[in-house]
C-alpha cells in the first residue's frame, strides 16, 4: 500500500511540473485578448534612417549638392546625394532622410528658434518626419561649429601658412583648445537631449531606435609633400598639422564622447579615420578629404563668391562611401561604441572600443 502511494504522489508531481512548464512556454501570448509584443519603432510609414548635424554629415565637399541647398534662397546647408547617410544599409530599412546643414551649431540641431541658412531647428524638423516616417536610427554629428569652430581654426591655420614671420596658429590653440571643448559638452548634450525628446513624446523608448554619436576626423596630416604644401593642395605649416591630427581632434573626439555618455548614446569615433587618407596625403583618388577647394564661376556672382571655399576639407565622396562603410558594421553590432580604423583591405571598418585601444 505504501508502495501504491508513493508511486501516484510521483505522478502527480510529474503532472503538476510538466503543467508549469507548460504555462510559463506557452505564456501569456496564448491568451486571448493580450497585446502582441511590440515590433519595432511605433507609428506609420518607411523604417528610416536619419542623418543629423553639421557639414561633415550634410555631405560638404562631396559633390552634387541639392539645388535647394546650394544657395537657393540663401540655403548653403549643401547637402550630397554622396553623402554618407544616403549609403547606410539596414535590414528592412528602406528610407534615408539627411536634415543635416553645413555649418549648424548645436544650438540649430536642438529645439527653439536658432536657424542655419533658413533652415529651422534639425530636431524641429525630425518631429516632423516622425509623423509618417518610423526611425530606426539617428546618427549624429555636432559641436565642431561651437565653441571650437574647428573650421574656422583650420582657416586660421590656412592664414598662417601666408606669414612664416608670425607664430603658428597652433601656438594660441595650445593654451585654449581644451577650454573650448568643455564650453562645447554641455550644448551638444542638449542638443542630443532633445533630439531624444522628440521622440520620446512621439512614443519612442529607447528599445526601439538606435542613437549615434559621431566625432570627426582630421581633414589634413603632417606628411604633405612639399610640392602639395601650397594653393594647389594644402597650404599649412608642418607644425600646426602635427598639432591637429596629435592634439585637435583627440581633444574634441574626447569631448563628444563625454556628451554621448551623458545621453547614454553610442559613440562613433573618427578621430584616426582619415589617417594616410587625408587631403593632400597620396594620389586625390586615394584621398578621402577634399584639398584646397575654390570654385572660380561662383566669384563672378555677389551672393555665391563667400561660399567659394566652403569645400574645402571636409569629407569627398570617396570619404563618405568609407564612412558609410563602418558605419553599417557599427549598426549592426547594436550596442556599444567603436573607432572607425583602415583594415587590411583599405577600407574603414568598426573596431570595437576595446580592441581598438
């Protein structure tokens, strides 16, 4: 008799797991009633991926720039069809909207009334697009245009190169350059603050896109053959080149990585992408940065003759293809930062923050 029940006691403990089991496979999608997981960005419209921020994303110095943003109605945003957003390649996305503009602080990225060549807030007009597009991903670069200006320290440079008498443009930025990249962090973290803003009220959460945020690379290196060092390539001296590419842009790379930990966005780095590729560096086609750009049809018109420059250094074509190239192995490792690093076979690829230091 004990026997006997000891043996059913077993088959109802067997009963009662396997019933368990079952429940917690089955779970509570065998309901009916219950919502169904969430698949995706919320809303209507194309999967997207948006491109944000100022002329190194806009596509400056690669090419074919829109009408509408060059120089139409005063827009100089110049945006490419060559540029790097327009190469991005995702599963299942199947739009590629760029609102960047050459030029943009992050004051124009973020919510409020700033404007860069007519242009309305980048943020502004992300919430926008939101209404019939669903954002997969939003990469972003921004803060070159604050308190560095690294454009307009690269034309002071630029400047230098005119007068050997006087000191290098490398000598002044020596004392103040990390001073104006920590003015820099608190804007660019709220710019990206609001870009994330917009769509949290849109019903966002932070599952259901990726956030990017890029740093830049140095347009020129020391290495420039002295025939090139001059109006018909790269007109700097040796020194404030060794001071880019050592100090410059590690400095601001170092900035905009402390912003992206502040709104918990990936980060991108750039700082050593162009490295043997930059202006100036090999032959133009082996080049991913523009040289010493002018120009000559627009100086004979008023309203186009200061934007006759405006080329110059910044990402080519050949460039943004590069870039476009790390960055679609960066999206689709989906979590943590990397470095963009030239690989054995020429081309830029994401090394993971770990392996790259």
């Amino acid at each position: 008799m004990r026997r006997f029940r000891w043996w059913w006691g077993a088959l109802a403990l067997t009963f009662v797991v396997v019933l368990v089991g079952f429940i917690a496979f089955t779970g509570s999608e065998s309901r009916p009633g219950q919502p169904s997981p969430r698949q995706g960005p919320p809303g209507t419209g194309p999967l997207t991926v948006v491109s944000i921020g100022d002329s190194t994303v806009s596509g400056e110095g690669a090419g074919d720039y829109t009408p509408t943003t060059n120089g139409q109605g005063g827009n100089w945003c110049h945006r490419s069809p060559n540029a790097f957003v327009e190469q991005i390649k995702i599963p299942d996305v199947t739009a590629r909207v760029n609102l960047a503009c050459s030029g943009a602080p992050s004051e124009q990225i973020a919510l409020g009334e700033a404007k860069q060549w007519t242009e309305p807030s980048q943020a502004q007009q992300l919430a926008n697009l939101i209404k019939d597009h669903r954002v997969a991903a939003v990469v972003i670069a921004i803060g070159a245009n604050d308190e560095p200006k690294f454009s307009a320290q690269v034309n002071e440079c630029f400047k230098a190169w005119f007068s050997p008498q006087n000191p290098p443009c490398s000598a002044a930025l020596r004392t103040t350059w990390q001073s104006k990249v920590d003015a820099m962090v608190p804007k660019v973290t709220n710019a990206v603050a609001d870009v994330k803003k917009v769509l949290a009220q849109a019903g966002y959460v932070p599952a259901d896109y990726q956030l990017v945020l890029m740093s830049y690379a140095s347009p020129v290196g020391p290495q420039i053959p002295e025939a090139l060092r001059s109006l018909n390539g790269c007109p700097f001296r040796t020194e404030d080149l060794e001071w880019m590419r050592r100090d410059g842009v590690s400095v601001l790379s170092d900035g905009i990585k402390q912003a992206s930990r502040a709104t918990s966005a990936r980060f991108l780095d750039l700082s050593r992408a162009g490295a043997g590729h930059e202006a100036c560096s090999s032959e133009p086609a082996n080049e991913w940065f523009s040289r010493l750009t002018l120009q000559l049809r627009d100086l004979g018109q008023v309203d186009r003759a200061s934007h006759a420059l405006q080329e110059s250094f910044h990402p080519n074509a050949n460039g943004h293809a590069q870039v476009a190239n790390c960055l679609n192995e960066f999206l689709a490792a989906r979590a943590g930062n990397a470095s963009c690093l030239s690989g054995p076979d020429g081309k830029l690829h994401a090394a993971p923050e770990v392996v790259a230091r």
